[in-house]
C-alpha cells in the first residue's frame, strides 16, 4: 500500500478539507457501525477470501487491457489502451464495490439493501448482489432515467429488486438520492444503504474507493506486462467518481503518471447544461458531506444536464475535490457532442459499444491522441453500452 493510501481519509473521514460525515441523530449510530464493521472486516482474511472468490468466480475477474489498435491509428499520435470494466459481469465497474457492500451487509446481519441509481448500472448490480447472497433490495431511481435507461430497469426487475420512480424536482440522480436516503432512515436497522459512487457519509467515500482498488492494481499489473512500462497518461470519467478512484488508486503514488478525470461539459458551459462540478462548481455541503457542488443563485445545487445518467450530480466525491485542490489529478471534460461521436466511433472502429459514461472518456483520448504522439493512455472503460443504444438510435440513429 503506498504511502498516500495510508493518510488519506484522516479518521473522520476527510480528504483534506473534504469529505466528513454531517448526518442527522438518527442514523450517526448507524453509519458507526457500519463505518466499525468495514474497519473490522477489511483486515479479515475469512472476508477478503470470500470477496476473492466472488472476484474471480462470479464476477469474471481479472478483466483485461484491451490495446485499442484502430482508434489509436485514426488518432494519429499516442497509443490508446482500455481497462475492460464492461466485461466485468452485470456490465460495469459497479459491481467491484456492490457485491463487496453486500458482503459487508451479510456479516452485519442485515436482510435488505437499499440504493439509488442513475443510469441504472449501480442498481443493477446491487440488485445482482442481493440476489447473489439471498437479500431484498429496494433502488430509487429518477423517473427520467427510468426512461432513458429502460433495459437497466427491466434487468433490475428481473433480478428481483423493487424499483421506486422518483418524480421530484429534476426526477434524476440528486433526487434518487434523496429518495433513497428518506426511505433508508426508517429501514437502517435490517438495511444497508448500498451507496453507489465515492460519495456520501464517512465511511462510504473510503470504503467504495478501496473495494474499487482492483481496478487499478490489475492494470497496473497488466500494463507493465504488456508494455514493459508504466502508461504516460490515465484517464476515467467522473460523476460521482468510483471508476476513476478505482483506475487512479493504482498509479497514484507514480508521480511520472499523468492522471486526468474527465467530466460531462454537456452542451454548454451555461448552468444547468452541463455536469463538470470541479470544473465549475464551489465548496459546499451535498448529501451529508462536504465537497465541491455546483450551486444555483440561491447556493442550492443547481440543476444539471449530461447525456449520460451516470454523471448527471451537481457534486462529486470528496477525494476527487481533495486530488483537484493538491494537483494531483488534472479535470477536463467531454461535451456531449464528443461523447456522442466517441460512443460511435468506439463502436464501428473497435467492436466495443461503450457506456455514454464511459465514452467522455473515449472523447478525452482520441483529442488528446493527437497532441501526444509516441505516448500511452491508458484509460478506463468503465461499462457497456448495452443500456443506451435504445436511447442513442432512437434521438440520434447510427451514427455517420
């Protein structure tokens, strides 16, 4: 473990200014103990055996680096590589930390998991861990996304969980959240609120960003095997930010590499068009943590707009805010325009539908591939497409 994994939270939670937990009375006892239990169970080896075995028999683990050969050709200048998290079963990133969460929950004695969801990806693999270990779930999602993402929410269903359509406000993320949140007060005794990015309360922003560790130890691992060397350049989207987290933590302490978080610039830069809360947001208070937050003029968080429901939350997990403020991590984005472009060219150029999350950060290496020729990106393809291509033919076609 490298020497940044060993201070960073501080032990309330805190990532720099970060971060923290500012929870009303009723459920400090609960995150307690939850926050004692992980503590507890990610030093035993009973735990990390059976989350191994889960990891390897069940979720398809180790997934590979994939050289994107002809996207690197029609760049024109740096070599593109991708970690595969969309052969990562149930199709993303996201069930590196469910089935983990799960776990958790089982050994807390808990019977239910609760979550929110955007574009459906996290839902659907809590609903999959809930399955997996015999357990209830209940996810909160925006009736927006619930539109927008049909096929996610059919999976869920399938898979046994009950999905509850959240009609206030904007009817996406924020409000899931909400959502998720009011119905887990009254539940936290038998529940786990199964959080779905590094965000949230003290000792979720840590917790998920260490369940999504391998991530980046594979690649690590992975490309130094295949290359000899460690890449020039990482890069993963960000929204709330668990696969980037996960992709950056195994390069973190390799000051050599470059690490960029590409975030949803939407259609403008004009507030409510796009959802780049480190590119444009402020310090502020969001779901019981502190973080950076786009606000609007009444330092409420603002409306936000991104064609990919993964990304669509006016804040971002603390550690991000925290790796923004220090330098470590540069944050540019992708417009929707771009991502759009890169989902097809992705697609028709590789054999690889990808996620509209996960094509801002296509975008960010085909531009970037031109200006960096004889070097290596590596980034992180964080899900599958599977869940937009309704939605991506049916507003925009086929593409060119």
């Amino acid at each position: 473990m490298g020497s940044y994994f060993k201070n960073t939270p501080d032990r309330e939670g805190f990532f720099g200014e970060y971060g923290g937990a500012m929870l009303p009375p009723p459920l400090v006892p609960h995150f307690k103990e939850i926050e004692a239990a992980y503590d507890r169970l990610s030093k035993s080896s009973e735990f990390l055996n059976d989350l191994k075995y889960i990891r390897k028999h069940f979720q398809g683990r180790p997934t590979p680096i994939s050289y994107l050969r002809n996207l690197s050709k029609l760049g024109g200048g740096a070599q593109i590589y991708a970690k595969r998290e969309d052969l990562n079963h149930t199709g993303a990133h996201k069930l590196n930390h469910c089935m983990a969460e799960a776990l958790l929950a089982k050994h807390m004695g808990k019977t239910k998991l609760i979550a929110e969801t955007g574009a459906g990806q996290h839902g659907v693999a809590l609903a999959t861990a809930a399955a997996y270990f015999d357990m209830e779930c209940e996810i909160h999602m925006g009736e927006v996304d619930i539109k927008k993402e049909h096929p996610n929410v059919v999976r869920m269903k399938l898979l046994g969980a009950t999905v509850v359509t959240v009609t206030e406000g904007a009817a996406t993320l924020k409000e899931a959240v909400d959502s998720a949140f009011g119905s887990y007060m009254g539940q936290a005794d038998k529940a786990l609120f199964g959080i779905g990015s590094v965000v949230g309360p003290h000792p979720f922003p840590k917790m998920v960003r260490d369940f999504q560790r391998i991530v980046g130890t594979e690649a690590r691992e992975q490309f130094l095997e295949m290359n000899g060397e460690l890449p020039d350049m990482v890069a993963a989207c960000v929204g709330g930010g668990s696969n980037a987290m996960g992709l950056f933590s195994g390069f973190i302490d390799d000051e050599d590499v470059l690490l960029h978080g590409v975030e949803p610039f939407g259609s403008s830069t004009k507030l409510g068009d796009h959802a780049a809360t480190i590119s444009y947001g402020e310090d502020g208070d969001i779901h019981a943590f502190r973080t950076l937050v786009l606000k609007d003029e009444d330092g409420n968080p603002a409306p936000v707009n991104t064609i990919a429901s993964g990304l669509d939350y006016p804040g971002v997990g603390p550690e991000h805010a925290h790796l923004h403020k220090i330098g470590r991590v540069n944050y540019t984005g992708a417009t929707d325009k771009e991502a759009l472009d890169a989902f097809y060219q992705l697609s028709s150029k590789e054999g690889i539908i990808p996620a509209l999350e996960s094509a801002h950060v296509v975008a960010f290496a085909m531009r970037e591939a031109k200006d960096n020729p004889g070097k290596s990106i590596l980034i992180n393809l964080s899900g599958r497409g599977d869940k937009d291509i309704d939605f991506v033919t049916e507003k925009y076609g086929f593409g060119e």
